[in-house]
C-alpha cells in the first residue's frame, strides 16, 4: 500500500509554451481532468493511469514538468519590486527564501514571473568545455543545499531529512528520493577520519507556539522574527498584533486560522479577514484579554475551491475540505483546538459550517464576518439553531431545552426570570435563553450561551477567561456545571493538565463514550489521513508536536458507528467505509465511517425574501477524506487495510 503525503503547491506558471492537455481523462474519467490534478497536486502529479500514460506529462503546467527556456530568455528584471515603494524587496530578496517566488504583487503579477533566475527556472548553462582547478575532492557525497522536499516549503530540506531518518526514503514527486539529494545527511557517506571532536548535535525540540530566538530551536526549524515563537510555516501571519513578543501558545490554546478562496490579491484578503476578526472581537467571549485563544490567517493566494449553489440551495457555499485543511495545517496540525474560517472572494451572501471538521465558510459579502460568529457557535461552542426550522433538540445541543429549562434553571432563577423562551428549536417543541446569535445572527450571544462558552474554554484550554467569574457564585459553581456536559466534550476534559500528567483518572470515566460525546482526548496523538478516493493515507507522528493530552472530535478517534450492526440502523447513509489499523504491539483497531458528512446550510439572507420551502438547514455531501486519531503507545503501525461496504 503506498505512502503519499498530502501537500498543497502554489503552481508556478511560466510564460513560455507549456501547456495541459485539455484532452486527458485519467483513466478516461470524466472527472480526471487536469483541474482534478490540479487540487491535490502532490498526490497526484506522480500517478500513471491504467493506459500507462503518465500525469506529470499529460498535465505538465500543473505539475510544474515544462522545459526550461534558453538562457538568454531566462534573467531577473532588475528594476522590479514586489512592493513598489520597498525596493530591497527585490528578486534577491525572493532568492533568500524561495516560498517568495510564489507570492503575487498588488498588480497580479508572480514573481516568479520577474525573477526567473533567482526563482530557479533557468537551465544549467551549457559548457564551454573549459575546466577550471579542480577542487578537493569530497568523494562526491555532500547535500544539496538548494534543494526541498516540496518546492514552495524550503524548510524542508535535507536538515528537515536529518532530523527524522526515515524522511530519506521519501520520494518527491519527480521521482527523487531525498536520500540522493541529501547524501551527507542520510548518512551514505564514508565514515570520514576522525577528528576527536564531536560536532554538537542540533536543535529543534520546540513545538509549534513555543518561545524562540533562532529556527534551529524549533521542530519546524522556523521560528517567527516578529513573534519570536515557532511557527508551522512563514505563511502563517498572526492578526493579535498587541501580543507581546514570545507569548507562546503550544499548548491550551484555541487557535482561529483563515485561509482564502480564489483571492488574488493579498492585500484585499488581509483587509477581509482584518474586518472579520473585528467582528469576532466584539463579544464576550473573544472580547477578553484572558481568553486562551489566538487567530492567525494564511498568507497564500489559492485558487477558488468553493462553490455555490451546492446540493441545489443557492446561498450554500460548498468547499473542498482536503484544501481548507492543508492550508490551516500551514498555521498548527489538527485537533478540536483547530477552527478554520474559509473567505471566499466574492461579495454574494453564501457560507456553510462543517462542524465534524472544525470549518466555517464565509464569503466577502458584508454580513460575511457576522456569519462567522455564528458558525463558530457551531463548531467550536457545539451550539444548535435556536430558530425553528433548524435539527437542534434538547436531546442533541446544549443551548435547546426542554419546559422549564432544568438546564439552565438556576441561571434563570439568578436573574429573575425570563430565560426560558418557547418556540425554538426543531418545530418549536422546544425552549431557549433569551433571543442569542444562534437564532438571528445579528443579536448578541446571550447569558445562557455565555455561560457555556465557559464551558468550552475550561475543556479544551484548562482555564476560564475572566468573563466567566460572574457565573462562579451561581448553583453547583461554575466548574461543576461545566461537568454536567451538556456540549459533549467528555467529563474528563474538565480535568486539569497536571491531573492527566500525574495520571489521575477521572471520577467520570465511564461517562466518556456517552452517546451525547463529540470529543475526545487522546495522550500522544498520531494521526492518519486517509483519501478515501485513492486509497492512499498519510500518517502524521504526532499532530500537535506534544506529548501531553490533545483533544479531538470523537468520531476522528471513535469513528462514526461502534460496529455493523450501529451502521445498519436507518439514516442516511448508503454505505460504510471499514478501516483496519494494526500496530507493532499486536493490537488492531477498527474504524467504520458513513459515506456522508452533515453540512451546514447557513442562515437565509436577512435582507432577501425567500419562500418557506427554500429555508434548509442542514445537507448531506459525500465524504472524501477521513482522519483517525490513534495513541503513539499502540506503537508502529504494521498494516492498513480499508473497504467498503453497502448497506
């Protein structure tokens, strides 16, 4: 079974003659396209179809496979500058770290496109058959240094290789493996005379968020001049522009990630997600200094992968989740601390929310950044719609109750009354607090839902903001309410970090594969990524580049159904994919995931009339892609077997 790693290229186009070919179906499908291609390039560029004609050659602008033009065609402009009126940023500014051959300028021209020979897209001169002195000889066996794994990520070069051997049997999607590049750190050199000196060894044990002062201190070997912590990757740019230098964020911490859809320009995405994040700003529970949580977005222009008009609902805005994934995981790996917010450049009212994935869809329409907050209520407070013609009941979200809202009822009493509205929720059967942002976007949170958010801060960051005081002196306290889970984060993620570290159990145990659960937290996460199209997986050793406890979604640890006879039951999928994971150790663990996942419909437009039959709220779409979660102390995985079975 082949080992491929999910990556995502910004392609370079070149504007010499080298083109697609608007003809080729992989495997005569009439989904394999070169656009096809062009979504997960690193997978697929390196395939060959049944018909044995190869991607990278059918698809040679996508896959960056075009013959190099003659030297004389081939040189820097000199008098370009990426930003006009900084012109130290120039072509050798791009050379020093080569991700900037990638970045397009106010006008939408590529670098790349102005500095081809410092970008690298220059042939080797021919020679002139004169050979200068010869140097010492080094046994031809050193490293290339100009060469990367994968291109746009420079950092992942042969230093990246040294620090993990088994990264030398990697294979590029050229077909080079980086051991044949990168012979001095693969260790395929003679042994050389020894010195008596031993080199000290090299750095890089910090996680991502933690302080640094230099990149070889960071596992990423990158560590943020202007932060002063290290960073998943340089495209990563932080908007909490008042936090001091070196404040780190590695573990506790909630992090907000925007990546952009069909944007081509940088500074119209920046000021985009600038307006968003305001509007996130302004309640509670983000308006507080001591809320754990920090927002970053990706600084990478991406063609569009959103579309609207999704399963027929026109305001539905359907994007592929594989891409918004890649792109977030530039700023911090997966886990239910993750929330990504997709924009997608056009000013059409449109969103979604993939609440199993943690992914909020907006578009640059002027209610967009409202729309955000409400999704966020959705996928990272586990709130339901409050408004009638939503799927939330009692039974199934935290912010829906039943008459007399037991839930709730000692806040209701606290304040006098007046918390337990009726008509809410699925059909109007059930009752909610005061009218909140879960039932009309445009008003405020809400107390009931305040208090929950509480809730949500103390499970996945182990501390409560300093909002949340004014909820201590209320019923059982504060802390013992939130163990009342009623949102599903499993009652032992109300433990602290020192109680898991000193493997204190939790009094609740059992509790935690309740049917209500959506998380789970696992001790020295692995996590594996699985196309469910190819068949082909990748396996991350540790998502959060820490050993302590990460939360995640249950169904990512769990699966969807406990077993067959769970996924037989009547719902909505026609189909069970069965994934069998065996371990060094002996133990194998299975997986069964439904061929759907639920997707959010968006609220309806406030200021555009519909039709009562045009008002959805929750679609079902194929799934592509799933992720399992398994524990590092299962040991190596040993095997993977995957199918899939109707029901």
């Amino acid at each position: 079974m082949k080992l491929l790693v999910f990556a995502f290229a910004t392609i370079l186009t070149y504007s010499y003659a080298c083109e697609d070919d608007s003809q080729f179906k992989f495997n005569n499908k009439n989904w394999g396209t070169c656009k096809w291609v062009s979504q997960k390039v690193e997978l697929r560029c390196g395939r060959t179809d049944q018909f044995g004609r190869k991607v990278n050659e059918m698809c040679k602008n996508t896959c960056m496979n075009c013959e190099v033009p003659d030297k004389f065609e081939c040189q820097d402009d000199m008098t370009y500058a990426y930003i006009a009126h900084q012109p130290w940023k120039n072509c050798e500014w791009a050379k020093k770290q080569m991700f900037r051959c990638n970045k397009i300028d106010s006008g939408g021209t590529k670098m790349s496109d102005k500095c081809k020979q410092s970008c690298g897209i220059c042939p080797t001169p021919p020679s002139t058959g004169v050979t200068g002195p010869t140097p010492p000889s080094t046994g031809n066996c050193e490293d290339d240094m100009t060469y990367a794994y994968i291109a746009h990520q420079p950092w992942k070069n042969c230093e990246w290789a040294k620090k993990r051997m088994s990264r030398c049997n990697k294979i590029d999607r050229w077909g080079t493996k980086m051991s044949d590049k990168c012979k001095q750190s693969c260790g395929i050199c003679p042994t050389p005379p020894s010195t008596g000196v031993t080199a000290p060894k090299p750095g890089g044990t910090k996680n991502i968020g933690a302080a640094c002062s230099s990149n070889i201190e960071c596992s990423t070997s990158n560590c943020s001049s202007s932060l002063g912590v290290c960073m998943n990757s340089p495209f990563c740019k932080s908007l909490d522009h008042d936090v001091p230098k070196g404040t780190e964020f590695d573990k506790d911490t909630i992090i907000i990630v925007f990546v952009g859809s069909d944007f081509t320009n940088s500074n119209d995405f920046s000021t985009t997600v600038d307006a968003a994040y305001t509007e996130i700003q302004s309640e509670d529970m983000f308006d507080d200094a001591t809320a754990k949580y920090r927002a970053f977005y990706v600084d990478k222009l991406q063609k569009g992968f959103c579309d609207y008009g999704c399963q027929g609902i026109d305001r539905l805005l359907c994007c592929t989740v594989a891409t918004a994934r890649i792109l977030a995981n530039n700023c911090f790996p997966e886990s239910s601390t993750l929330q990504t917010i997709v924009v997608h450049n056009d000013e059409k009212y449109g969103g979604a929310g993939y609440a199993e994935s943690n992914i909020a869809v907006i578009s640059k329409d002027s209610i967009g950044p409202r729309l955000a907050v409400h999704e966020l209520g959705h996928s990272l407070f586990e709130f339901g719609d409050e408004y009638t013609y939503g799927p939330a009941t009692a039974e199934t979200k935290a912010n829906c109750d039943v008459a007399g809202c037991p839930k709730w009822a000692d806040l209701d009493e606290y304040v006098g009354g007046g918390l337990c509205k009726t008509k809410a929720c699925k059909g109007g059967k059930y009752f909610s607090g005061r009218n909140s942002f879960m039932k009309n976007m445009f008003m405020p949170v809400g107390i009931v839902n305040l208090r929950f958010t509480c809730c949500t801060y103390q499970a996945l960051t182990k501390s409560m903001p300093s909002y949340c005081e004014k909820f201590e002196p209320i019923g059982i306290g504060l802390l013992n309410y939130c163990r009342m889970d009623y949102q599903g984060y499993g009652r032992s993620a109300y433990q602290s970090r020192k109680q898991r570290e000193l493997g204190i159990s939790s009094m609740h145990e059992d509790d935690d594969l309740s049917p209500r659960q959506r998380h789970k937290s696992v001790d020295e996460p692995v996590v594996i990524k699985i196309d469910l199209e190819s068949k082909d997986f990748n396996i991350v050793s540790n998502s959060t580049g820490s050993s302590a406890s990460t939360v995640f979604r249950f169904h990512h640890v769990h699966g969807d159904f406990q077993d067959l006879k769970d996924a037989k039951r009547p719902g909505v999928h026609n189909a069970v994919h069965i994934i069998q994971v065996e371990f060094a150790s002996g133990m194998t663990q299975e997986f069964l995931f439904g061929d759907v996942e639920s997707l959010v419909v968006p609220p309806p437009d406030p200021f555009v009339d519909i039709s009562d039959d045009e008002i959805e709220t929750v679609r079902y779409v194929e799934r592509k892609e799933v992720q399992l979660i398994v524990e590092k102390s299962h040991g190596e995985i040993t095997r993977m077997e995957m199918k899939t079975m109707k029901l």
